[in-house]
C-alpha cells in the first residue's frame, strides 16, 4: 500500500486518515504478538522454467526453479539475506496461489519484490575484467584511451570494456559475474567442484540515465530512468546480490555473494 501511494501522480491529495495511515507504515515496529522466534513465510523471489531458459542446467527430473528468501538480514552466511533456491518437478506442484502468503513484517522493504512478468533475450558476455590476462587488459586499456581522444567533446558516451561489452547489468541467469566492491573471488563447492553464477539479483536494470544495455523501449521512455528498477528489490542497500551454484551439482549448498 506504501508503494502504491508513493507512486501516484504528483499532486494526488490526501485524507488526514491517509496521511496517518501512510505515517504508520513508514514506521520500523515489531508486529503485536509475533514474537523474535516466530516463523515468517519466506517471500518469492523468482521462479524460472528450463524451457524458457536456454543453457540453464537443471538436476534430472525437474524443470523449474524457484528463489525465495527471508525478507531480514542476518540470516544467510556473513549476516547477508538467507536465499533458499529450490528444483521442482512442474508437473508434481499442486494448486498455484494466486496470492502468495506475506510476512506481517520485514527487515528491510527492499526485500520485498513487486510482481513483475519477464521476456528473456539471450546476449553475450565477456569475463571481468581483472579477471583477463595483463596483456589484454592493456589492449583494452589502449583502446579505451583512444576512443576518449577522438571523442569530440565531453559530454559524448564514451564506450568501455566493463560499462558497455563485458557484463551485462540487472536481473540475469548465468553468464559473468562483476566483482567491483570485493574484487574476484574464487569460490568452490564443499563437494570440491567450482561454483558457477547462477542467478544475480541486481536493483537497477541498467546504469546512468540511458547505457548501452537500456532496452529500446525504454530509451524512447519520457523518462528512462523511471523504468530501470521494476523489482523494487534493493539488495545490499542498492547493490547486487550474485548467486553461485554447483557445477556439479545445482542442488549442493549455494553461495551468495554481494556486490
């Protein structure tokens, strides 16, 4: 209800019951009765059927996946959000509810996704790039420099390897991860396998006003910007929450990592 009033037309005029209302959900307070230990209802997040996928590997004999979490702090590895990644069987899920349970609180509104349908496209990646040999990250260094030479003056987008070529921004299966708070990290499996990105939770779509990776659509929105975080989910306060997941296996223990 708070996001839907906070995005009504500017100048919408309100009751003194609204405004009261509307200060009250702004509130951080505890539910009456639902004590630190009681049970909350793990919030969707995302779900994903292989056929509309391609190149997501999924564990013999199922064919969807589904990301929840628990919408707090705290609770996954290192005090980061506890994601729980689950592989079903489509056709062995009983009744769809149409309106997912929700917790009487959260930690953080950020964790609470608005619904949002999705058009896959297929793009191409290419590895971060601390992650290249010296040799082409200085070809790339070069080039780069380059083409600030010959732009003809301050204000024109100048193209980069790690904003516009290398990995792609926003919500995606697969592909690279980026790594620019921590720097790369090599994480493995406790089965001894390498973990692989499987999924990246991002808060903005894309970067700036308008990049390289701005749908059409969207750059011939009035207002581009507008456009650019759907989810409304914010994690790490703005950033981008990376999920690994076995080579091997998808079904052994994931890994997190926030960027």
């Amino acid at each position: 209800m708070l996001r839907e009033a906070e995005n009504l037309v500017p100048g919408t005029s309100f009751t003194e019951e609204d405004r009261a209302l509307l200060a009250t959900l702004r509130e951080e307070h505890e539910a009456p009765g639902l004590g630190e230990t009681a049970p909350v209802p793990l919030l969707p997040v995302a779900q994903f059927f292989t056929k509309d996928v391609p190149g997501l590997e999924a564990p013999q004999g199922t064919d969807l996946v589904q990301v929840l979490w628990c919408p707090f702090d705290g609770h996954g590895r290192q005090g980061t959000v506890a994601v729980d990644v689950r592989w079903r069987d489509s056709s062995r899920c009983g009744e769809v509810l149409a309106t997912p349970p929700l917790p009487e609180v959260v930690g953080f509104d950020g964790y609470v996704p608005e619904p949002c349908t999705i058009a896959p496209e297929q793009v191409v990646e290419h590895e971060y790039i601390e992650l290249l040999d010296a040799e082409l990250q200085e070809r790339i260094e070069e080039w780069e420099v380059r083409l600030e030479e010959e732009a003809e003056d301050d204000e024109e987008d100048i193209l980069s390897y790690q904003g516009d070529l290398s990995i792609a921004p926003g919500w995606k299966i697969g592909g690279f991860a980026a790594w620019n708070v921590t720097g790369p990290a090599e994480i493995t499996c406790s089965c001894g396998s390498p973990l692989r990105l499987f999924l990246t939770i991002a808060t903005y779509e894309w970067g700036g006003t308008v990049s390289s990776w701005t749908p059409l659509e969207d750059r011939q929105a009035p207002s581009p910007q507008d456009n650019k975080h759907p989810t409304e989910v914010r994690p790490g306060r703005d950033g981008v929450l990376n999920v690994f997941a076995c080579a091997a296996d998808p079904r052994h223990e994931h890994r997190i990592v926030l960027q």
